[in-house]
C-alpha cells in the first residue's frame, strides 16, 4: 500500500515549516524590552497617578504584578511567534 504522504517516513509534508529554534540571549533581551518598556509605561501612565503617595516599594510591586503577567502571558508569546514568522521568511 503506498503512502500519500510525499516524504514517508520523514514525519514531515511537503510545505511544512521547520521549526525555529530558542531565541539568542540577545534577541530575548531585545523581546523582552519590546514588551516590558510599552507595558510599564501604559501602566504608569494609567494607574500611576493613582499611586503616587504610596511607599516606591509597594508602588513597584503593584506595577509588576500587574505587568508580568502581561508581558508573559500575552505579548511574549506574540513576540515568539513574530519572530518566528520573520525567521522562517528569511529562510526562505
């Protein structure tokens, strides 16, 4: 019986994208700027006022629990996937 997969025994098909390997110390840090300096500063500019008599300690954990999440959950795995997409058009 024959195989309509082009490239039997390969696990992959024709077309198929390889994936693309972890990100370079430097392009993380460089992900990782791209999302934390946008969100800090969207977040300072909205709730910063709110906490502007509070101890610089307090204000700074309520600014990054809000913020990692954010930036773990929602910008970097579009970040990932951005680099990802440009990586593989490249290759191309």
């Amino acid at each position: 019986m024959s195989n309509p997969t082009p490239h039997a025994g390969t696990g992959s098909a024709v077309g198929a994208v390889r994936p693309v390997g972890p990100p370079s110390k430097h392009q993380l840090a460089l992900m990782i700027l791209i999302a934390v300096f946008p969100t800090l500063t969207m977040l300072n500019l909205t709730i910063g006022p709110s906490l502007k008599d509070t101890n610089p300690v307090l204000r700074t954990f309520v600014l990054a629990t809000i913020a990692v999440p954010i930036v773990i959950y929602g910008l970097m795995p579009r970040l990932h996937k951005a680099r990802g997409r440009i990586l593989a058009r490249h290759a191309a």
